[in-house]
C-alpha cells in the first residue's frame, strides 16, 4: 500500500501532492500555525512539515497503538490522541513536542474527535453501559465526562464551530 498526502487548494481548485509513503498514513490534522500537519500510521503519530515533507515521528511514549483520532491544540502546545489499551481506545494528552502521555478519559472506549477554540474541553464518542456510541465533553484536565447525546442514531465525529 502507497499513501500520498495531498493539500487541496479551493481558490485555485487544484491539489498539491505534499508527500508520498509506503503504507497507511491517515488523518491529516493542521498545526495551528499552518506550517505542519500531523497524520497516524502504524499506531504511532508523525509530523509531516511543509518545508520539507517526512514523516517525523512524534514521541507518544507508550502509546503506540493510536488511531486516526488525533489533533493539536488551539494553542499547539499539546496533542490528543486516541490509544487502544486492553481496555479500548482511551484519551491521552501529550505536549506538542512529544512525551508521556497523561490519561483524560478515565472510562473507554473514547475516540476522540474536537477541541473547544479556548482549549478547554474536549468532544468524543464514546460507548457506555449499554454500548450504544454517544457524544461526550469532558475538560482537557479530565475529571467528570458530560454526556451530550442519549443514543439517537449514529454518533461520531462531534467537532466545535469556531465560536464554540
């Protein structure tokens, strides 16, 4: 399998093959200061900077069964992630630079999938008790999760206007 992460530019209606790779990358993710994007692949994260396009490995401890769901801070300091433990996919918080990952999420499974514009709380899917997947929030500090949704359809993918 080749991958090839491309960047769509709407106002000249064409695209820009950034980088190619042997194998699955996935879920491009820009950096807030538009200079990189962060992508999985094989469970681990890389950066991928326009300057010079390479998959950077990004140091997320033990977390090296992540999924597509990741992304950087409003402020870019720090990088959710999702990681499959023996319990599930669990939330994990990292500086943006790498290091130990610091769980958010304290029951799983949770995906997640936004980040508020202030930085401050975090929205995900996530199954409890009865299975069903239903949207959540919870503060990027972790604590108590808010539960948005009561299983009315499929839930997946909650993600923050730019208001909030």
């Amino acid at each position: 399998m080749r991958s090839i992460l491309c960047i769509w530019d709407v106002a000249q209606g064409c695209e820009r093959i950034v980088l190619t790779a042997d194998g699955r990358i996935e879920a491009p993710n820009w950096d807030p200061a538009g200079d990189s994007l962060l992508v999985n692949g094989g469970g681990r994260l890389y950066r991928v900077p326009l300057d010079k396009p390479a998959l950077q490995a990004v140091d997320t401890g033990f977390a090296t069964r992540c999924n597509n769901d990741h992304g950087i801070s409003p402020d870019g300091k720090h990088i959710v992630l999702s990681h499959h433990t023996e319990r599930g996919s669990e939330i994990f918080m990292v500086p943006a630079g790498g290091g130990v990952p610091q769980p958010v999420t304290r029951v799983a499974p949770s995906w997640w999938h936004g980040w508020s514009p202030d930085g401050a709380t975090l929205a995900y899917v996530a199954a409890r008790g009865s299975r069903l997947i239903d949207v959540y929030t919870i503060s990027v500090d972790g604590g108590a999760e808010t539960r948005l949704t009561r299983g009315e359809g499929h839930c997946d993918g909650p993600d923050y206007s730019a208001d909030g």
